[in-house]
C-alpha cells in the first residue's frame, strides 16, 4: 500500500473532478502505463508500479462514498500518523500478478477496464455474492482546552451510529417471516450486462441491485429498522484523552464506529481534538512559548522575576543587563510527550515595561541617572498642555 499519496494527483485530476474526469484521466493512464504498452523489462516494471499507483487512486475516487471519506480524513490521518487507517478495505483490492504472467501476453485493455468498471476488482467473471462488508469509520470532532490537551483528560461524547438492530438481529426480516430467492437475479446476487463506451463494448458483470447482492429478499421487512437489519443509536461513550496530544490528531477507537453488513466487521470511530488557544502561551511541538513584559530597572539591574507556568507561577532569575528580545528557556515546563518520554520546555521573550506616568520626582531621578552617562535630558513641563 502506498502512503499518503495524493490520488488526486496521481490520477492529474483537480480536488473538484467530476466523476467521468476521473473516470478519463484512470483510462488515459491505464492505457499508457499497461505493461503491455512497454518496450522493456526495465520500463515494465516501472510501469506495473505506477499501474497499481493508478488503480488505487481510482477504486478510491470513483466510489463516492470512499472519495468522501479520503476527502474528510486524508490530512487529519496523516496529522495524527494513522496513514491509510480507514480505508483498509478498499486499497490494494486490485490484484495485479494475473496481468502479463500468467495470462500470457495478448490482453485486451477492455477486459481490464470491464473488470476495473464492473463488479469490483478481482471481480470479473466471478458469479461470487458480495461478501461481508465492513462498517463505516466515523469521525467525531471534540474541542478542549489546552491544559486539557497538556495533562490529558476524560470526556464523555455522544456518538450517533449504525448498530444491528436487536428486534431481527440483524437480518432485516420480520421474527417469523421468510426469505425467499431474488426473481431479477435468480439467487444469484450478479447480473450481467453489456455497456457501449468509446473504449468499445465489453460486457461486464454487476451487483443485482433488488437484492443488493444477498440473491434473497425479505418477504416481510422487519418493522423496526425496515428491513435495514440496522439501526441509529447515540451512545454515550467515556474518551481518555491523553496528555500531550496536539490540536487536529485523532484518538482511534476501533470497533466503535458503524455495524458491519452481513457479520462484515464494526468500523472504527476517530475522536479528532481540536485545541483551544491559550491566553499566554503558544505550543510548538511540547513546548510552549510566551512573551513577557518585565520592569526596565529589573532588565538592567537584574532580580528574580514570577513567571506563569501551566502549573503555577514560579521564580526565574533575570541576569544584569538584558536586553530586549532576550528568549530564555525553563526546562520541562513544557507538555508532557505523548509517547511518554519526558516533557518540553517553556520558552519566553522578555520585552520592556515602560512606565506610562512617572510622577515628578520619578522623572527627576532619572533625568539625574541619564545625565550620569553623559545623556541630554530635558523632561517636559508638567501641564504644558494644558
Ligand atoms: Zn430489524
Ligand atoms: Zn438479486
């Protein structure tokens, strides 16, 4: 499986294509990257490489549904380091070692293209009912603040999901009602049809859409979920959010997400966290940052100084002299490590306190000061503008 490759770009369509651009661009590449297309071994090989490459960028943007899904999560998935987690099913469905091999070396592209556009990959030909399909992966977006994001913390969310239904258990028909055979597809769950494209016409075979694929129906839909076998339910869950982690990752919690169809497993649920900014700091990776404005006569003459940390103030000694713009460090004060090694540090800038009104006298002793290094002072006049 290839990572966090931009299928967009692969396939050279815009974020905006139209299903029958993408369906262009897959046919234009298909063509040139066949391994049959190609002179050498050498050109071949890359070539299969890039097929593959091209193959899954389609089986994902051609399917509404799983375009939809690498739409909303692709970032956020690769933010928070769950590269592909997901979209486990739809990738790498496209067997490739039967091309070129063991087919021998006439291949007709359409009957690719008829296996690519009909019932799924693998699936041309094959008389196969649609097996188990796996739930959907659910996203749940959930603000905190940062301390809450800095020591972690517990939350309760109320996730809304496809759960299997208790009245039929699953099976959509009615307690005591029959199931009986498909008429469109005779039980079969396929049925075969012949498509006309400017690529030529080539039969393919599909999904029965009566019966969805099953080769049976429910005489009498159970009344509950309407033959569905599933049902909405909010559940309210407990999140353990652990310290550290950082605005826009995602805590994954596997089989928490939509019921499978047909005993296909239960999709997972990613709690996506978005962090509060705070009033004082900034975070950078563990670290967090600050600006503080300190007195002009501890700056020059030095002296101990309290400092806001994410637990409290605490004493930092400023040194004699400094200067505007100086950054110093507090080790580990910062955010404990996710991965649970250590903690970050606290940086903060440190800029001049000017006084807005000196008294008098205030401006006297320092107009005296001035002088002593040889400066020309001339303090305005109280009330001159008046
Ligand atoms: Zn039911
Ligand atoms: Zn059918």
């Amino acid at each position: 499986m290839a990572e966090s490759k931009d299928y967009y770009e692969v396939l050279g369509v815009s974020k905006n294509a139209t299903a029958d651009d993408i369906k262009r661009a897959f046919r234009k590449l298909a063509k040139q990257y066949h391994p049959d297309a190609q002179h050498t071994e050498e050109d071949k090989k890359k070539a299969e490489v890039k097929f593959k490459e091209i193959n899954e960028a389609y089986s994902v943007l051609s399917d509404e549904n799983k375009r939809a899904q690498y739409d909303r999560f692709g970032s956020n998935f690769e933010q928070a380091g769950f590269n592909g987690a997901g979209y486990g099913n739809g990738f790498g469905g496209f067997d490739f070692s039967g091309f070129g091999n063991g087919m021998g070396v006439d291949i007709d592209l359409d009957d690719i293209l008829g296996s690519v556009f009909g019932g799924g990959f693998g699936g041309f030909g094959s008389s196969k009912k649609q097996g188990p399909t796996k739930g959907a992966d659910l996203r749940y977006n959930l603000n905190i603040t940062f301390e809450e994001a800095a020591f972690g913390t517990n939350k309760d969310v109320n996730v809304s999901r496809q759960e299997k239904c208790d009245m039929c258990n699953g099976s959509g028909a009615k307690p005591g009602s029959k199931i009986i055979t498909c008429d469109k597809c005779g039980g079969r769950g396929k049925i075969q049809i012949t498509q006309n494209t400017i690529m030529g016409t080539f039969s393919s075979v599909k999904t029965c859409d009566k019966c969805g694929g099953e080769g049976k129906i429910v005489e009498t839909p159970c009344e509950k979920c309407s033959g569905k076998g599933t049902i909405r339910r909010t559940r309210k869950l407990n999140i353990n959010i652990p310290a550290g982690i950082d605005n826009g990752q995602a805590i994954s919690l596997s089989g928490e997400g939509d019921v499978g169809k047909k005993g296909g497993a239960t999709g997972d649920l990613f709690i996506v966290v978005n962090v509060a900014p705070h009033k004082i700091f900034t975070r950078r990776g563990f670290d967090i940052l600050a600006n503080f404005k300190i007195p002009y006569s501890k700056m020059v003459l030095g002296g101990t100084i309290k400092i806001p940390t994410l637990e409290g103030e605490i004493d930092f000694d400023i040194p004699e002299g400094t200067n505007a713009g100086t950054t110093f460090k507090v080790r580990d004060k910062g955010i404990q490590n996710i991965h649970g090694r250590g903690k970050g540090n606290l940086e903060f800038t440190v800029d001049v306190d000017i006084p807005k009104r000196l008294n008098d006298r205030q401006k006297e002793i320092l107009a005296e000061f001035a002088s002593t290094l040889g400066e020309e002072v001339s303090p305005k006049k109280k009330g001159f503008f008046r």
